[in-house]
C-alpha cells in the first residue's frame, strides 16, 4: 500500500498535465469554451421543466433544482465512464512509446469530468439563486456525496483497468 501511494505520488504532476490537456482539448475549437459548460445545463433544465412542469403538470416544488442535481450528476457519470473506457485506446501511442502507469489515464478522465462538473454547478446556483430554491448541499449535510461519487468511480475505473485486468 505504501509503495502504491509513493508511485502515485511520483505520478502525480503527469497526472495533472493530462487533466490540464484533456480539459484544453474539449474546449479548443468551441466559441463558447468554458462557458458551455454553464450553458448547456441550464439549456437542458429550461426544456425539461417547460415540458415536465407545464405540459405535463407535475406538481413538484422547486422541479428545475431537482432536475439539474440529477442531470448534473447523471452527466458526471456518463462522461467520467465514456471517456475512461476510451482513454487507453486514444492514449495507445503514448503508452506504447513511454512507460506510464495505466491508471493515469482512466483517472485523468475522471478528473477531468470533476472539473467539468465543478463549472457546471455555476449553473446549480445560478437556477438556485433564480427559483429562491434550497439545496442540503450548501447546509453541509450533503457535502460528502459529490466526494462519494468520485471516489467511487476512480475505484470502478481501478478494477477496470489494473495492470492485472
């Protein structure tokens, strides 16, 4: 366990040059770059709760908060895995010319959809702030679940794809 902690530790400035690059690389070519982060969350929740709270008359207080939890997590999750799943096969060239650890990979995509949803809860507080909504999250009693999921899936990410896979 020591060993596996002083090799990560070695590890861990590539392991911040890789979140830097991939979180560069999603947004080099976007006009809107770091702000569609925001953006597109609030573009999907302002659909969603037209559609759920006056088409379809759900009667749920403060529907537009709820939703954009859910979606931001959900998003979180859908893009940490995709992009892990893919993250050996577009590093295959790097790996096959230099030795790196290949649970950098996997987790540098993890870390770098954290830092996607970190920008994307700018829009969780923006919806709060707008619909006067409250969140446990801000209260403290919920603050450990964000930390949860990532841990969680690193872990996932780990089992996945070990050297011993």
């Amino acid at each position: 366990m020591n060993k596996s902690l002083e090799n990560f530790k070695k590890y861990l400035p590539l392991l911040q040059q890789f979140v830097k690059r991939d979180f560069k690389t999603k947004y080099r070519r976007s006009v809107l770059g770091i702000l569609w982060s925001v953006l597109n969350p609030l573009g999907m929740m302002l659909v969603m709760t037209v559609v759920f709270s006056h088409l379809f008359r759900a009667g749920i207080e403060n529907f537009p908060v709820y939703l954009m939890c859910g979606q931001l997590v959900f998003n979180f999750y859908n893009e940490a895995s995709n992009s892990a799943m893919n993250s050996i096969i577009w590093n295959g060239a790097l790996i096959k010319k230099v030795y790196i650890p290949k649970y950098l990979l996997p987790m540098s995509s993890v870390c770098t959809s954290l830092v996607n949803l970190l920008t994307s809860f700018i829009a969780l507080i923006i919806v709060i702030v707008i619909t006067r909504g409250f969140m446990d999250i801000f209260t403290g009693n919920s603050s450990g679940y964000l930390h949860m999921d990532v841990c969680i899936w690193n872990g996932n990410d780990f089992m996945c794809f070990s050297d011993g896979f």
